[in-house]
C-alpha cells in the first residue's frame, strides 16, 4: 500500500500553536497497526465552530453528527475525535450509535456535553466502527492534549495521502494579532474510501458563530470547492473551523464583520494553500494543473466549464502524456452544457494562445506549449468571448499511478 | 498506435446488403497511410434519412452541415462521404468551406443537390481538412460502389478502433420482409480526437422522413446515449439512417406507425448491438459492465444515477482491479445528485446482494461476487428503494490501457 511521495510535495511548513486549542494523537488500530490513526482535540470554553460538509447525498454518520450537532449546540463546541482507516460510512444504525458512544466519552473528558464534541471518519466504507478502540485511548489522549501538536495531528489523519498537510496564518483584528492553523489530509476531492478530504482549523480569534459559518463557507468556494482530482465525492468530506476565541481583540458581533476583513483574506489564502496541497497529493499526480476560464457571461457557467475542463479524463491523461491536446479543451467547452459561441473560443497553454475564435491561431509554434507541458505545473487558459465572468480550477493529471493506487485498494 | 484487439471483441456478423444503397471505400491519405480511409455511399432516388448528433456545444463542421442539410432538404439524401483520421472540428470558415466542396463534388456524382449530401468526419481536431484528397478519389469509388460492402465499410471508417463493428436484422412490415444493415465505429461515446462515435444504418424500408427521425431518436435513446466509455462527449458523434424505399410493403404515412412495430423492434435490437460493440472497444477496456438502476422516482432520476455510477473513475478502476468494493458505489449514487434515501438503498453485483437498506447484508459472504468480477462481464444492481422507475446502461473499465492510448495518442 505504501506509495512513493507525490513529486508535487511541499514540506509542512511550521504551525503556529493556537491559544486555547490542545491536540493529542494515539494509536488506535483501526485499520493501521504502529502508526497514529486517532485525533483528539480539546477547546476552550467559548469556542464557536462551523462546519462545511460533502453534498454526497450518502453522508456518512459522522457528517450527520456533526450537522445535527452544530445547529442543536448554535456552534458552541469543546471537543473533536477523528479517525483514519474507517470512514464509519453506509453503517446503518450501528454507524449512529458509534458516533453517540464517541462523542459521549469525549464529552465527559471535555466536561461538556456530547453535542459540543465535533467528529469525523476516514477509510474504507460499509465496515463497522470499532469505537472501543477509540474511546479506550481517548481518557490518554485528554492527558496528553498540548497546543504544539498540529504536525503530528497532520500526520495522524492521513490515509492514501503521501505527505503531511497543513499551514499557518497571522491576521490583525483592531490592533491584534490573531492565529489561524490548520490541516487537511486528502489525496484529491476524490475518494469515498481512503481519500476523503478533511480539514480542521482553529484560531485564537473570538468570532460568533453565525459570522464563522458565512466566512467558511465564502472561502471553501474559493479554495476546496474549486479542486478536484477525479469528480468523484466523498462521503465524509469535512471542514471544521474552530475560534477559541482566547485572543483579546475588541469584541465582534454577528452582524459586523468589517473588522475581520484581514481575518478573512487571511483565512482564504490558508484555505487555498490547504486545498492546492490536496490535489499535489492526488492520486498518481505528476503534474499540478490550474484552469482559467475567462469571457463568460457568468461566474457559474465559467466554473462550469472550467469543471468540465478539470474533469475530463482526456484531457487528463493527454496532459499526464505532456501532449498538448488543446483539442480536447473544446470537446470538454462544448460538452460543459454551458452554451458557448464556439467561433468566439480561444485556448491558451502556459501563456501560448494556441487557438482564436473557432481556429487555430495561424502559425501556430508548439515548441513553446510543448516545453511548457513537460514541467510540473501546467496553465491552461481558455477565453469563451462572450462576458466578462471568470473562474479558477485546479486539479492534476490522470496517470498509471491512479490505476495502482485505485485497483488495488482494499487488497 | 497499434493497440491489441480488446479481449471483449465479437467477430464482425455477416452483413445483408440494402437495396438501393451501394458503398466504396478508398485511400485518401488523410492521416493514415497503405489503408482505407474514406467511404462513399450513394442511395437510390427518393431514399429518406433522419440523424441524431452529439450533444457537445462545440460540433464539428460537418456536424453542423448535416443538421443544416438534413432540415434544409427535408429528409431526402443522395450520398454520404465518411472520412477518417481528421475530424474537422474547430476548424472555422475553412472547415464549412471544405464541407461545401466535399459535398458539392459528390452531388455532382449522385446527380442531386449539394444539401442531399451528408458528411462525417472523425480524427484530429484543429487541423485544416485536406478535402482536396477526398474529392480526387470520389469519382473512383462512384464507380466502385456496390450494395455488398457493408465489411468494407465498416473497416474503413475505423481509427483507435480495435475491431469493425456491423449488424443486420430484418423485419416485417404488413406481409413483406426488410433489412436493416448498420456500421458503427468508436472506441467509447468517448473522445474528440480518434475515439468519435460515428454510425451509418441503411434499409430498404419505404419511411417517410419525419418518422424515420422520431423512431431513430427513440432507439438512440435506449442504445447510445445509454453507453458511456468515459463521460467525455465527441465533438462529432452521429447516428444516419437511411430508407432506401425499395422494399415493395404497403405505404406508411407519416402518421400512422403501427404498422412499423416489427421494424421499431428490429431497429433497437440493431442499435443496443452496435452501441455494446462500441463499448466493447471502449479504450483500454477489460470488462463490459452493465448497470441496472431500480426504484427511482423517475426514469430520468434512475439513469442518472446509472450514469454517475458508470462515468465513476474509482468505480471503473475497482473493477478493473477485480475489487468487488460496493462503497464506491454508494459514493457514486450519493455524487449523482438525485434525492435517494441512503437508508434504503440497496446494492448487488452479480446477482448476490452485499448491502440492504444502507448497510451491510448480515453475513455478507463475498467469494461469489470475487468470482463474479474475475470475469469478462460484470453486473451491478442498485435499487433506491423510492420508486418503480428504472434504468440501463452499459460502460467498461478504466484501466492501464486507457492511460496508454490517451497519454501518447498524438505523438
């Protein structure tokens, strides 16, 4: 199962601690014996929390859990128990009941109730959860939480993932500085079994919830949910975001949110470097691959396009074959269902306007695109001519290495 | 390029010829060189044809000239000119202009109109049709033409294909006996460049135009546009019918279709052949895979979910490492976006059920369903346990092959 490191890897950069936020992780032998699979964290009292979850309408029991549990407890939350190597997906009742048992025990640990503890699953899908390999560690886990833990947290949630995933943040609010951390594991948007995407974050920033569900959701738009390594989506994709509100910056209330204007580039930038680290680890990616569409009459149809781009195996596999195929690109325009004017199309790679509206641009030289197409991080820019609406997408290439990984999983 | 014949291959059927459609193929040295390349088929006086084209936004020039003709000329068709290893797609005023002159020439053969003329290319895209290397070959192969040369033909229009693709059926209509004759090429629903979906049908039934297109676009329904390769959609996809009209049976009028019952049921059983002979040769592939969607709420909500199942890359790539791992699709139902209760769902392969009512069958004993996806053709049930409507579809594995044909497919 072990698969070389992605050869678009990026070092963990330092994490900054979080005032009020404490980390442990243990061995539970869930799936993977001698190596960490258990997260546990512990909040301050005050903390507000908020949630993104996948739109898989097969959710796994955790990804209820936590929904039911931010809106019951309006984002007060104290604890989070996470695991790798069991997704606790398609679980039926028994799926339920070990996200009770879970968060029943963190929650006498935390001294809270059980709808202030957060919970997330990773792995293989329709096998029942061993919780009591869980909850047997958690009381050791609770002793041992210390707020330096985020690059061992980080590498305690990986499952197919080939490298560490995290990164910090400094913000100001008024005249403080505030600390955002976080961490993801993934290896693309991709996988129902081992490569669900999860994310956790925390700041010392004290921010009402209700404020932190609109700033999260505003940035995963911009960041998560504009990656993706293969179109398929997980069960269990999660991102929490925690502030423990224990940095001393003016007060801020739910309907101002002008003063985080900072906070929140800063956060953005934090998501965007967490999801780009996503698709560097996609399954079998050799190449890192960023879409602009631009020229669209709206941003939701360029996001279309640059979607159906993304996502298109030729385009993939010719791209991990370092051809520069931008026929391809307008099979995946036209098949977007977007409507475009084809004889208004343009399509550019690594800088190269390789066709113009509806033909290929004349005397077109590949030998630029062609070099451009045998390094590791690949621009394709396609102009539709028809508005002034823009999206980015980013994604990898489909290669030999995604069959290894993905026809030899569960054996 | 050559690639070795798919181990899902079926021998070509003998093909019955239609009165009143001959057929010759030649070498225009379009892109490939020492085979045939281009087919020619003239049909008789007063022969009637309906199409169905691809859905992609981006069509190919000849695409928009058989829609163009077939409107403007109501339906009535002299002759048809295939070629094969350049698509003409994206190719601007020069690709319409090389559609005119193609048409023209072989109008002028056929003693009709340039509009009774109908076109199809399928090979690269961007690249300028040398049409001049059609044209000089087609006063030859108008010469050549015979009614036995549905083999040849289907030989000629060939690219990434691995085998030619043909069937022949017959049908009553009142008391007298007609022939359906049908050549297809592909190698998927697939690719713009070399893998277009391209099909050519010919009969000796008497049908009027408008009825003709209203039973085509009925049989595409439950054939080709129920088969999937890889969820990219060509550029230049198109299914031609043809009704020659020598067949000596009672008039039918465009209103009354019950006596064309017989010829309906012929026809699809003609076009679910082809179109499985496409997926077939779906590049790369190892098994075919059928997938039955059961208790939708809508037909339209089953083959969507059937669709999300079978454009599944980690559904594909399981399978094709004989990884009997129904969590994915649990992953792919949930992705499809159709509203299914995940307590109800149920999911089988090859006849044995592995999950009921969103969990796993007590029990669950997975050595016939291993021995179920060793094998060539693979089946998957899901029932959705909200309704009574259902769905079809065919589609292959992704595998290594798909990379390697893909990946180097230009160079």
């Amino acid at each position: 199962m072990a698969h070389p490191v992605s050869p678009l890897a990026v070092p963990l950069p330092t994490l900054a601690p979080i005032a009020g936020a404490r980390l442990a992780i243990g061995e539970g032998g869930i799936r993977y014996q001698g190596r960490p699979d258990v997260l546990y964290a512990e909040f301050a009292p005050g903390t507000t929390s908020a949630g993104v979850f996948t739109s898989n309408r097969c959710p796994g029991a955790p990804v209820d859990w936590c929904r039911a549990a931010l809106k019951a407890g309006r984002g007060q939350v104290r604890a989070l128990v996470v695991n790798a190597g069991n997704a606790n997906v398609f679980t039926g009742r028994a799926g339920r009941a070990s996200c009770a048992r879970t968060a029943a025990a963190a929650a006498k640990l935390a001294g809270c109730g059980a709808k202030e503890v957060m919970l997330a699953s990773t792995g293989v899908i329709g096998q029942t959860l061993p919780d009591d390999r869980i909850t047997a560690i958690l009381p050791a886990l609770h002793q041992a939480a210390q707020e330096d833990a985020w690059a061992d947290a980080a590498r305690a949630i990986m499952t197919t993932d080939t490298f560490a995933k995290g990164a910090s943040r400094t913000a100001r609010i008024g005249r403080r500085t505030v600390t955002i951390t976080g961490i993801a594991k993934g290896s693309g948007m991709i996988a129902p079994d081992m490569a669900t995407m999860l994310c956790f974050i925390a700041t010392d920033a004290q921010i009402p919830a209700s404020l932190l569900a609109r700033r999260l959701k505003q940035g995963i738009a911009g960041s998560f949910n504009s990656t993706t390594v293969d179109s398929d989506t997980s069960t269990s994709d999660t991102v929490l975001l925690f502030a423990t509100g224990q940095a001393k910056h003016p007060r801020i209330t739910a309907r101002d949110d002008a003063m985080l204007k900072d906070f929140g580039s800063a956060l953005d930038e934090l998501l965007m470097e967490l999801a780009l680290a996503v698709v560097r680890d996609g399954e079998g990616a050799q190449k890192l691959i960023r879409i602009d569409v631009a020229g669209a009459r709206s941003a939701e149809g360029a996001r279309r396009v640059a979607l159906a781009i993304a996502n298109s195996p030729l385009i993939k596999t010719a791209i991990a074959g370092e051809d520069a195929n931008w026929g391809r690109v307008v099979m995946a325009v036209g098949k977007s269902g977007e409507r475009v004017n084809r004889d208004r199309l343009s399509i550019a790679m690594g800088g190269v306007w390789m066709a113009r509206n509806g033909t290929v641009v004349d005397g077109y030289d590949e030998a630029p695109v062609v070099a451009h197409i045998r390094g590791r991080e690949i621009h394709i820019e396609v102009d539709l001519g028809g508005g002034s609406a823009r999206s980015t997408v980013f994604t990898c290439d489909l290669t030999h290495g995604y069959i290894d990984i993905n026809a030899s999983y569960r054996s």
